[in-house]
C-alpha cells in the first residue's frame, strides 16, 4: 500500500523542494517515444463548464453522512480517452501524480486529478465510519457520472490503494468502463503482507529489522528512529529507489499531506503489512468477472509482489501486463520511461480496438 512519508524528510525538504526537469524523451516517432507535441483540439475548451477555473471543478457527493465536495481537474481534451486518476493511500492526494503532466498531453490523452473524500483539496470530515470500501466506490461513481464519462472513454486508473478502489469499481459498474489500469497494487492483502514477511522482511538487514519491529511492538510508530529506519532499509529500497534529497517535488509534497484519520484506519500503522479495516481483503477469484481491457503494472522492487500481479493480468479476460524492471513502488519515478511508455500503448492501443 502506500507508505506515510518520512517525517524528517518532509520537515528536512521544506525550504528546498525543487520543480525537477523531467527526464528526456525521444521525439515522436523515435524509438521510445511517448510524448511528443499535443494533438490539434487538444486544449480546445469549447463547450467546457470549468475553462474559468482551469478545468477545476469541485463536486458534490452525497454520503450516508451528508453532502460534501471532492475536488477534481481536467486536463485536455480527447473524446475518446479520458482517465480519471485514483491516488494511493488512503488519505494522500492526486500531486504524486503529476509526472503524467510530461507525457499524457503529448500524447493527446485527456485525464483528471482527483482527491478522494478526506484528502487535501476535497472535504475532510471527522467521521470514522465514512472510511470504507463500498462508500468510496459510490463516491467514484459519483465522479464519473459528474464528470460526464461513460464506457465509450471512460478509463479508470488507479495506483496501490487507487488500484484497490480501481478492482472495487470495475466489479460493480464495469459497464461504464472502456478500459481499467491497476498499478503497484496485489489483488488480495493477505498475498501482500505474507510477500511482506516472507521476502521483503528478511532481505532486509538482520539488526534494523529487529530494531524496526521492536518499535512496532511498542507501538512507537511516532518515533523518528522508526522513520529514519524506514527510510534506509525498506523506504529506498522498495517505494522510490531515488536517493532522499532526489525524492520529486510531487512526491515530497503529496506524502506531507497524508491525512491518517483516512490512512491508519484502513492500512494501519504498520509500515511491514497491513493490520486496518483492509487486512483481509481479497478479490482474487473475482479478477475473472472484469471483462474490460486492464492493464497490470508492477514493479521488480516493489513493496508489491511482482509475480502475483503477473498473474492477476492474466485472471483478466483481457488483461496485460507491465514489468517496470528498474521500478518500485513508485515507477512512475523510479522506471519512469519503461512506465510511462507501456500505459501510453494500452490506452492508445485500446482506443484502436486492439487485443
């Protein structure tokens, strides 16, 4: 799932985060090549009810709570693929997503940043009982149904808890849906933490992993040991293999915002696994009910098992499958070319009606 950001790094990186360049591309139709200058119509607004707010728009959802308003942004325009992104967490927001400013409007594709009920420009309410898995579906199929997508553009992408919620959606309403994109993220959470325990856990230095766990027995999550433990042994290993003073604007910047009313609930405290309210979820034996064209994407280094995302494209019908061999958790850092090239191809490549 995704993990709470370092302390120390976040406070550390304050009076230096930095807007680093992207890395190269090759020009359109060079081998590699991903982006290149968009499409003509691409930032042709007409008709558009958010071009005032810069295709901001904030919508009201209703909830067995009340009403609240969750906060989106469109970016370009293409009438037959359109992706709303889903972010990790829960309770972090949609700027670590912000890579795909470098390469989806070269590639013509429209897409729309979203944070999630609880998470940083949306509506945050103090109430426990909104943080489960069926009330964040109903509040995706709000979304969509706002933002006016339906199954002949809509595509839905979502990264580790994103993909959770993605596999949650793409059950109950697969009908709406032209294509779906599950990235870092296993198809059942006892899978994950027994990847957890039984290969991260003991790759890991002998002495920092008794230490790690010593203060997860107390439960001392608040400790800055734990963090700078995190950090060294597991944090650059599997979640963003970038030295720690190379961690990206929008990742320094969405992991501060963390809101772990949402986070510690569902995930738990627990950076080695999962212990909230998501411990035994499992969709595995469902994969096989979304028929719609999904992508898979893992990552070699992963806190996510390579291999059982493997095998969950091929539980799809017409499920494919992404290997960011230089990747963690993050790819799309840490594999960004690998990455951002393989999801470009399925979205164009399902447009096109290929198999």
């Amino acid at each position: 799932m995704l993990l709470t950001v370092v302390a120390a790094l976040s406070l550390g990186a304050c009076d230096s985060l930095r807007n680093d360049p992207p890395p190269a591309v090759a020009a359109p139709g060079a081998p590699g090549a991903v982006a290149g200058a968009p499409p003509a119509g691409y930032f042709d607004n007409r008709g558009r009810s958010d071009v005032l707010s810069g295709g901001v728009r904030m919508i009201e959802i209703t909830t067995p709570k009340g009403k609240f308003h969750v906060w989106t942004k469109r970016v370009g325009n293409n009438p037959t693929i359109k992706v709303l992104l889903l972010h990790g967490g829960p309770g972090a927001n949609h700027e670590v997503f912000e890579a795909f400013d470098s390469y989806f409007p070269g590639a013509g594709i429209e897409y729309y940043y979203y944070d999630q009920l609880g998470s940083s420009y949306s509506d945050q309410p103090h109430d426990p009982s909104l943080w489960n898995t069926d009330r964040f579906v109903d509040e995706v199929e709000q979304v969509r149904a706002a933002l006016g997508l339906g199954p002949k553009d809509f595509y839905l992408y979502g990264q580790s808890w994103g993909g959770l919620l993605a596999i949650e959606y793409a059950l109950k309403h697969q009908d709406k849906l032209k294509g779906l994109v599950v990235s870092n993220m296993m198809s059942s959470i006892p899978a994950y933490n027994k990847y957890a325990h039984e290969v991260l856990m003991p790759a890991m230095d002998p002495a920092a992993l008794k230490e790690i766990l010593a203060i997860e027995a107390r439960k001392d999550y608040d400790n800055p040991r734990y963090e700078q433990l995190l950090m060294s042994h597991f944090y650059n290993e599997h979640f963003l293999r970038l030295p720690p003073d190379q961690w990206p604007n929008p990742v320094l910047r969405a992991f501060s915002a963390l809101n772990k009313e949402v986070y510690i609930p569902m995930q738990g405290p627990s950076e080695m696994g999962a212990s909230g309210t998501l411990e035994h979820w499992d969709r595995s034996r469902d994969l096989k009910r979304i028929t719609v064209p999904t992508l898979v994407i893992g990552a070699t280094h992963d806190t996510m098992d390579p291999r059982h995302m493997e095998w969950m494209a091929r539980q799809f019908p017409h499920g494919h499958f992404l290997l960011c061999p230089k990747g963690s958790h993050l790819a799309i850092y840490d594999d960004q070319q690998v990455y951002m090239a393989g999801l470009i191809k399925f979205l164009h490549d399902t447009d096109a009606g290929k198999p």
